[in-house]
C-alpha cells in the first residue's frame, strides 16, 4: 500500500503539503529557534524583553486558531482563508526587511505573524494532511511529509547564524521569500474540503 502514496493524487498531495507547509517551516523554524537572539543582537532587546515577546506570540496564534481557524474552516472557502493568512504573514515579514529592527516593529510583526499564522500553513497542513488520504495511508503519509519539512530546516538552520552576519535585512529578504512561495503554493493547490462529511472525504480519497 505504501508504493500508492507516490502515485497519482496521493503523490499530488504529497508534494502540494510539503511545498506549501516546507516553505513556510523554514519562516517559522527560524523565527523559533533564533527570533530571540536576533531580537537581543541586532534589535536591542533585553532577554527579558525577547522571551516575553515570544510568549507574547504564542498567546496571539492561540487566539487566532481558536476565534478564526476553528470557527470558520468548515464553513469558508478554506484556499481563501489561507491566502489571507499568507497575505497577512507576508507582510509582517517585510516589516524587518524594510524597517530598523525596533521593539515596536517587533510587536507588529509578532502580532501580524502570528495573528495570521493561527489559520495559516501549520493549522492547513495540520488538517489537510488528514483529509487527503485513506485512513491505511495516513500515518505513512503524514510521516513522511513531516520527515521532508523537518530534515530540510535542520539543514537550513546551520546556514542562518551566517546568513545573520551578512546583515540582517538579506535574512528578512529570504525569510519574506520562504512565505510568499508557500503562499503561492497553497493558493495553487488548496483543496476545498469545506463543508465536507468523514465520510465524503474517505470515499473520495480511498483507493479503488
């Protein structure tokens, strides 16, 4: 059954998740691992000051997921709730790439970033990633993709203290990049599975 998985839609499904979700992990893996640090080393922030923003952002992408994933992904056109988000994370993003790293555009950015993350690529994958394939498929297929997304930003990460000392603005650039092409690819690949049964979607999803 496994060999399924690399051939038609299933394939389909498998490379539009891991475009769509691989992209916009290299943002949000970076943001993690390095936000803070960039924030003390080139924004000026006390370490007290950069962990509280980061808690900041995690209370703001909880409110989102539960005041406008949970309430309307069933029930909107759920490619044009991801596009909003991508729009809405592109430009917080550009923030740090156009403006002086201060904690005002910090605190726009979280809020943008995070506000628009809540019903964004990491709640879409989340969820298609179930939608899209058979219940003897799934767990194989989730793996999978998430194994792709997560070996390429552990190799990205080695490269982002150097890409930082090259001037924080070029980081920003490829960072805003990394969104607009997972933007781009789940605007081109979204499925419409709103409004949809368990049922309707494992009998389109099910292999003959």
């Amino acid at each position: 059954m496994a060999t399924i998985l690399f051939k038609g839609r299933y394939l389909t499904a498998i490379l539009g998740l891991v475009g769509m979700y691989g992209f916009w992990n290299l943002w949000a893996g970076t943001n993690g691992f390095f936000f803070p640090y960039i924030l003390r080393t080139v924004g000026a922030a006390s370490q007290a000051q950069s962990v509280a923003i980061q808690a900041l952002s995690f209370a703001i992408g909880m409110a989102s997921i539960w005041f406008v994933f949970m309430k309307l992904s069933d029930k909107v056109n759920q490619r044009s709730l991801f596009i909003a988000s991508a729009v809405i994370q592109v430009i917080g993003m550009a923030l740090l790439a156009v403006f002086p790293l201060t904690i005002p555009v910090a605190l726009l950015y979280v809020f943008l970033l995070q506000f628009g993350g809540g019903f964004g690529a990491q709640s879409f994958f989340q969820l298609w990633s179930s939608e899209m394939f058979p219940t003897e498929l799934r767990s194989t297929a989730q793996g999978v993709c998430f194994a792709i997304v997560r070996v390429t930003l552990g190799v990205f990460s080695f490269f982002v203290p150097m890409l930082t000392a090259t001037g924080f603005t070029n980081l920003a650039w490829i960072l805003t990049g990394f969104l607009v092409i997972s933007g781009v690819i789940g605007a081109l690949w979204a499925p419409r599975n709103e409004g949809k049964s368990l049922e309707q979607l494992e009998a389109e999803r099910h292999p003959a």
